[in-house]
C-alpha cells in the first residue's frame, strides 16, 4: 500500500438510551447516500452482538482520497442543508448519539484489501 494517499476512517458512535434503532435508521435510509454525494465511501457498518455494546454501539469505516479530502468532505456534508434537514428530523424526539469517536487508519503492508 506504499505511496496510496487513501485513508481509513473509523467511527465508533454511542447511541443515547433507546435510540440505536433510530440512528441506524437514519444511516440506513439517508446518511450512507449523503456520504456518497460528499465523496465519502462507506466500506462497511456494524452492531454489536453482545451487551452492553449491543444496546448502543453502531460502528463503521469509511474510505477517503487523502485526510485533506477527509476534512473537505466532512465540512461540505456538515453544511448540506438535505443532511441538516434529515439531522434535524431524526432528532425530533431528542437526540440520538452521546459520544462520537474518529480514528484515521491507514493499512499496513500486509493488509488483505482489494487492489487500489
């Protein structure tokens, strides 16, 4: 993987009490297209299997060109007035995450990912 500019993007989000339904809705029916349109690719989400995880932890990682175009992309998908308004309705009845943590990954040289 010497020279790729790609980065790795690991989100680990801690869903409020009662609300993890609700957060993996809004990725599932919004939040992964508005990704796309924002050069953001989702590789894959996850829920745990096992408490106390399984009731308020959703996890994902995202692919980006470079960590400069990570932070592009996240500013325009911040400022999307469709990401704003879909936020702002999923959130109707209080909001749905309590803790977000983000770590930029990159691969080592024996990583098994598909050929760039």
């Amino acid at each position: 993987m010497t020279g790729s500019a790609k980065v790795y993007e690991l989100r680990i989000y801690r869903a409020l009490p009662g609300k993890l339904e609700s957060l993996v809705a809004r990725f599932r029916d919004d939040t992964d297209k508005l990704f796309a349109k924002h050069g953001m690719k989702s590789l894959a989400y996850w829920t745990a299997l096992d408490e106390p995880a399984k009731s308020s932890t959703f996890v994902y990682i995202l692919e980006h060109p470079s960590r400069e175009a990570a932070t592009a992309n996240w500013k325009a998908f911040q400022d999307d007035p469709e990401w704003k308004t879909v936020r702002a309705k999923s959130e109707e009845n209080g909001k749905l995450v309590e803790k977000i943590d983000s770590t930029f990954l990159t691969p080592t040289d024996f990583s098994q990912l598909p050929p760039i």
